[in-house]
C-alpha cells in the first residue's frame, strides 16, 4: 500500500540549468535499502511544506546515503516555492512511483530522441547503458529551443566523448541554420536500423517521432514515449494524467507506442457522439 505521509528529505545544493531550469540535489534521512530499487524513466512527489505536492523524474537515482537528483522548472506554485529555498531546507519525499523504460541489454542499437528538458528523463537509462559498456549501441539526438533552453551541459559533455551525440537547436545560432530533432533522424535510420527508440519531450512531437519510426521499418512494439510532462498527482485521482483511459502516474509515464495508439483509439471510441 502507498503511504500518504511523505518522508523527510533535505535539499543539498542545486545550480541553474538553461533558463529556467535548475539542477537540485538531495537526500532522504534515514534511507533504506529498497530506496535505490529505481527504475531509469520513474519518478517521485516532492513536498515543500505549507504549500503542496508535485511529482519529478529521477535525474539520478538514491543512493546509498540517500542522494539523488532531479532537473526541475520553475513552472508552478511549488516549483517556484522550492527555487526560494536555501541548501538545508526540510522537504518532504514519496516514491518511486510508475514505470521507467524497459531493458535494452538485448537490442543491437538503441536511438534517443530527447526534447529540452526531456532529457532528464533519460539520464539514468544513459547511464546505466554506458556503465553496462552499451556505449556503441546507442545514439542520442537531443533537440531545444536554443542555446539557453539546453539542459544538463556537464553529463552532454562526458556523454560526447562515449557515444554518438546530435544535437540540435529550433533557432539558427552562429550562422547555421535552425532544425528540429525530426530532421537528422532519416539519415540516422538509414545507417543506424534501430531495434528500439525512445523518446521523451512534448507530446506532438514524440507522436512525430514515432510515426517516422514507423515509415522507415522500426516495429511499433520497439518504440517507447515517455509522458512525463503530463504527471500531476502521483496517485491517478486527480484525473490529469490520462492517456486514454491510463493514468500515467500509475502504468505510465513510459508506454510502448502500440498501448499509447490503443488507449488513443479507446478514448476516441468513447467521445464518437452516437
């Protein structure tokens, strides 16, 4: 059974990342050992106390002491009450809650299609990828809005220099041009032929990102969106979440591309007026 009553945590540091996203750290008192049992692509809820709940991806997950990270926007009431706070603040934690991105020891080569602050949802399976010496399977295309809206510039430099990395950016800086993740994938897929492709950022365009999977022979059963942007409650009450007739926070947020189309279809057959 879930327990309402969050556990304690303490913010440790945080830095800025891009232009309204900052980088925080912290730490569960008293944790346990089923506290590092997190799946890459779950998430927490994050208390301030005195004003309310939201739920956060994992950036990293706890470890021993209790230490993880999350990439947080200041896009509401409690993330923006969070940004007031000093290091040493009390807050309180609940999680891991969902279903984090399936295994991908197996595939041959593994495409990434990140958009913004996407990104973070997919640190962890990066990581853990990487540490597994999966290095040469994987390839990342990371897309933002420009230079100031890129995120985790520490882990896209040491992920460089270990896998294949395209970035792109919607607005022409330096004197090239402006493009979308969408562009370089066509030439990726020709010498690439991935077996799985994941995907996290705004919902059109992982539905973009999907349907091209399609048209150039990946499977739909090798192909996974995460809606992370959509979680709200962490409980599936609060009905934000839906994706057809899915809670996200509770299958979701990571769904094979051949469930989402099925909840779609349902939640249309539904709406048809009779």
């Amino acid at each position: 059974m879930v327990s309402l009553v969050p556990r304690r945590m303490q913010l440790l540091e945080f830095h800025d990342e891009g232009e309204i996203a900052r980088y925080f750290s912290f730490a569960l008192e008293s944790p346990r050992p089923g506290d590092q049992a997190v799946m890459p692509g779950q998430f927490f809820m994050l208390t301030v106390p005195g004003v309310g709940e939201v739920p956060f991806t994992y950036l990293s997950p706890p470890d021993w002491q209790g230490r993880f990270s999350a990439l947080i926007r200041a896009e509401g009431a409690v993330s923006s009450a969070l940004f007031e706070l000093k290091p040493g603040a009390r807050l309180g934690y609940r999680g891991p809650f969902g279903t984090g991105w399936p295994e991908l020891w197996s595939a041959r080569r593994v495409l990434a299609v990140a958009g913004g602050s996407g990104l973070a949802a997919m640190a962890g399976l990066i990581e853990a990828l990487l540490r597994g010496g999966r290095q040469d399977a994987l390839t990342l295309v990371y897309g933002a809005r420009s230079r100031v809206h890129q995120v985790l510039p520490r882990e896209r430099e040491q992920w460089r220099g270990s896998l294949e990395l395209v970035e792109t950016l919607e607005r022409a800086e330096d004197g090239r041009p402006g493009c979308t993740p969408l562009e370089p994938l066509p030439a990726l897929f020709a010498s690439l032929a991935p077996e799985a492709v994941l995907c996290c950022g705004p919902e059109p365009m992982m539905r973009n990102v999907a349907e091209l999977c399609l048209a150039h022979n990946v499977p739909v059963t090798g192909i996974w969106l995460s809606m992370e942007r959509r979680l709200e409650c962490g409980m599936g009450r609060c009905g934000h979440c839906y994706v057809g007739r899915s809670s996200a926070c509770q299958e979701g947020p990571v769904y094979r591309y051949d469930r989402y189309l099925d909840l779609l279809a349902e939640d249309e057959e539904v709406r048809r007026p009779c």
